[in-house]
C-alpha cells in the first residue's frame, strides 16, 4: 500500500469565518480540542499567531509527551492558518528535520457559518517507507501517521465545533 502523506477533514460551525479564524489560530489554546496537543509551552506567545511568528507546542500521546518547535506559514484572518512542524524533543525541540504541516482552511457558507478544513501533510517525505511505517506502527500503536492523524482531525474538528457554538450561540 503506498503511503498517504496528506489526510484532511471538514466540518460546518454555526460561527463566521473570522471567529473560527480567532480560535484555531491561537496556538496556545488548541489543547483545547485537540486529543493529542495540550497547547503550547508558558513561553510562547499568547494570541492569534502572525505569519512568521514561531511556538513551541506540548503533546501528548498516551504516558509519552514531547515538544514541538512550529513556524506559522500562513496567517490570513478569516480564510487560512497553517504552520510547519521543524522540530521536536521531549522537553526542548532540539531534533530538527521536516517533520508536519497543519493547515485550516475558512469558508463561509452562505447561512452565516463557516466550513472548516483541517489538513495534515506528512513532511518526512525524504524517510524511507519501510522505515516511515515501521515507525508509525510503533508510535501509534499499529496505524500509520494519515490513519492516527484522520481520527485525530475528526476530533479536534468536533469539538472546535461544539465549543464555538456553544461560545457563539445567540
């Protein structure tokens, strides 16, 4: 089976694409839907992060946590967000190499909501394929990274949802 380097999903919230903007691109609280992410660390910046701006984000995965040092690439209010993963490590992001982008994507819907797309592209593209597989089994107890990372959208993106609407509703 080839390897999948790219997964995304979407889901429609009752919100403007600006307000879902202000929440997914505030690194700091994306523990908050997240499964695997907590956030970032105390040090990073707090707020919707600019285009350029880097972060340190703290996962989780099961007993295992880790860091990561990301750089937004895109930061354009109320249509896209995205940032590279460049960096990773336990407590400090000292190992470097292309690791993963997200992106989220913003559409209006016409009845006042927004349609959101969360992306996950798989940067290891220089690994090779036995080794990228074998090590995402192990990771992920058994997947590869597009299976683990769909599920994992498929849950961020409901409870961003559940969130803002209930935040947002008139």
């Amino acid at each position: 089976m080839a390897r999948v380097f790219t997964v995304s999903g979407s889901i429609v919230i009752g919100v403007s694409p600006d307000t879902a903007y202000q929440a997914v691109s505030r690194p700091a609280d994306m523990g908050r839907w997240s499964p695997e992410n907590l956030g970032t660390t105390p040090n990073s910046a707090a707020g919707s992060a600019p285009l350029g701006a880097t972060f340190v984000g703290r996962n989780v995965r099961g007993r295992f946590r880790w860091v990561t040092l990301c750089t937004v690439t895109a930061a354009d209010p109320g249509s896209r967000f995205a940032f590279r993963v460049h960096a990773i490590g336990i407590r400090r992001p000292r190992l470097r190499a292309p690791i993963a982008t997200w992106e989220y994507r913003f559409e209006p819907t016409g009845d006042g909501g927004t349609r959101v797309t969360e992306i996950w592209t798989d940067d290891r593209r220089a690994w090779p394929e036995f080794v990228a597989n074998a090590f995402d089994r192990l990771a992920t107890s058994g997947r590869t990274f597009a299976v683990f990372q769909a599920r994992n959208i498929e849950t961020t993106l409901r409870n961003l949802k559940r969130e803002l609407e209930r935040e947002h509703a008139v």
